[in-house]
C-alpha cells in the first residue's frame, strides 16, 4: 500500500495494488473517488479537498511487510 499527498491538487490517493489496469471510477462523493481493475477489485482512493475531508496532522505512515 502506498499513500501519497499531492500540495498544489489538496489530494490524497492510497494505492492498495500498483496497476495500470483501471477500468472504472466510483465517485461516492464529490471529495471520494474509487479506482477499481478489470476485476472489480479497488486498486485506490482519491481523496479530493483532503485538508476539508480529513486531518492532514493526523496521518500516521505505518510500513507492513508481508514477509
């Protein structure tokens, strides 16, 4: 998984599976968009306006190996 915050678009994208292969979006709101494969897996969420949806002070980065 790979989280990353973009300054300049107030956007957050968590990345749960690195692809190319995204067929669709799901907007649940104006601020939520989910990614989904050729499978109908999530591969990430956008999170627009993150500063607004979230506490940006609040994040904390964990690294989980799956050894």
């Amino acid at each position: 998984m790979k989280i990353t915050y973009d300054k300049v678009a107030n956007a957050v994208y968590i990345q749960f599976k690195e692809t190319k292969d995204i067929l669709s979006t799901l907007n649940i709101t104006d601020e939520i968009n989910i990614d989904l494969d050729s499978f109908k897996n999530i591969v990430g969420i956008e999170i627009l306006k993150a500063d607004k949806v979230m506490d940006l002070t609040e994040i904390v980065i964990k690294d989980i190996n799956n050894d």
